[in-house]
C-alpha cells in the first residue's frame, strides 16, 4: 500500500479540457507545494479538418505538454482515442492504473452530465478508479506496477459547459474557487492549444477560444459574487463527491481557505 502524498491529479477527457475546467485552482494549489498531476484520456485526434488522426495526436500532444510546463505539471496520456472513452472493464483497469501511478490526494474530473460522453465516460471511470485504487485484489498489472492507493482520494466535479446539463436546465455549483488574480496563467495555457482555434470555429462556430474561457470565468465570478463578502472577477465552479465512502470534508476549503466561496442557495 503507498502512502499518502500531496499529489493533486485533474483527469480531463480531451487536452485543454483541464485548462477550461480547473486550471485556475490547480494553480492556486501549486503555489501551496502541491505536486500537480494533469492527465488527457485522449489526444483530441478527431478534433481537426486539416490533420490526420496520428498527426494531430502529435501535435495535441505537445500543446499539452506545452500547457503543463506553464502551470509547473507533469502531464500523462491514458492511451484513448477521440470518441473511444467507454465504461467496460479494460478502461476501468486502465484508469485506475492511473489513480495508483499518482495516489493523488485529490481529484478533479468531468461533471457526471455534460454535452459530450467522451466527457461523461471519464467522470465515471475516474470516479470508479477513486473507489478501485485501494482495492487490494483488482488487478491493474498491465498498466501499471504502482500498488495500491492508501485511501479513496477526494472527488471534485467541474461545471459542465455554460453551466446546463443535456437538457439545458441549469446545474449549480456546490461551491466556487475565486481565481481573479491567476486567470492570466490559464489563458497562457489555454494558448498553447493552437491547434484547436481553427477546428472549434469550424465545427463549433467559435472564433474567440480565449476570450470564450474569460467570459464563462466572469460568468461564474458574477454568480459567486451573489454568495461573496465581496466581489470576485473570475471563478471556477466545483461539486464535491460525497458519497458512501468517499472523504466527506471539503479539501479545497481546508486548503484554499477564503477563495472558497460555498452557495448554499440550492
């Protein structure tokens, strides 16, 4: 059995996924001695008009690397491809291969209910990998030699896109992360994807990749500013997993102190 670290693991279905998700806090972290881990399950190889897959895997995936030096991250690629992230047994094994490389104390995923599945997989596989990695008798061997995790890490969901589930209703945050003053950095990481400029405004009629992510961290920061002592510019916005099991307090409140700002209201 490994013991616990200060290792802080962000598990994203896509590269840049991380960056739009959580990279604000996960710098905050960092500034604290955290060792911050930031993990693709793909490579983004279908995201693009110009590049072949095996090309574009390439390329997505130094953009990745790229993004992770900015933040001071080690960055790991699950071996997925686009659109291939499914719950069955060898991607459970696979994933939790990864919880137990890392042990991490913490760990941010995709929301449980978000407009791709490629997403909604990686929610529950690296949900499932939370609750497997201290198993003793499951069996990751051939992914990984890392024993098993010391205890099930804490589970932390990001907002899905514009804030809405499948159904457009609207999906409230648990509790925010004020990130006014390191928003630069994720706009410096954001900016390493350059690859994916021209496919978003191609298939998702996007043309401001950065500015996008600005506008939805102003958008949270006016939703938490309602709940604030006082006015935050820019947030992320998180739901913890607290299920049987799974540590019930709030690790980013111990850790982050005043930029968490719990919105009781739902």
């Amino acid at each position: 059995m490994q013991q616990r670290n200060n290792r802080i693991l962000a598990v994203g279905a896509h590269p840049d996924d991380v960056e739009f998700m959580c990279a604000g806090t996960l710098y905050l972290l960092r500034q604290l001695g955290y060792e911050i881990h930031v993990a693709s399950m793909s490579l983004g190889d279908c995201g693009s008009l110009e590049y072949a897959a095996d090309e574009l895997k390439q390329i997505r995936g130094r953009e990745a690397e790229a993004a992770c030096t900015v933040l001071g991250a080690t960055f790991h690629y699950v071996g997925f491809s686009d659109f291939c992230i499914y719950n069955d047994d060898a991607s459970n094994r696979k994933t939790t291969a990864l919880l137990r490389q890392i042990n991490p104390l913490a760990v941010f995923t995709h929301p449980a209910h978000d407009y791709l599945s490629d997403h909604e997989a990686t929610s529950l596989l690296v949900r499932n990998a939370c609750f497997y990695a201290p198993v003793p008798n499951y069996d990751t061997g051939e992914w990984s030699r890392s024993g098993r995790t010391a205890a099930i890490p804490s589970l932390f969901y990001t907002q899905p896109l514009e804030g809405k589930d499948i159904f457009g209703k609207p999906v409230a945050p648990q509790f925010y992360v004020d990130i006014s003053d390191c928003v630069e950095l994720k706009q410096q990481m954001l900016a390493c994807h350059k690859s994916q400029r021209d496919w978003l405004r191609a298939h998702h009629g996007i043309d401001e990749y950065i500015d996008s992510m600005r506008r939805w961290s102003t958008t949270l920061a006016e939703q938490a500013s309602k709940v604030a002592v006082k006015p935050v510019q820019f947030a992320e916005a998180f739901r913890q997993h607290v299920g049987h099991a799974y540590p019930q307090a709030n690790f980013l409140a111990e850790a982050l102190g005043i930029r968490v700002i719990e919105d009781n209201r739902s």
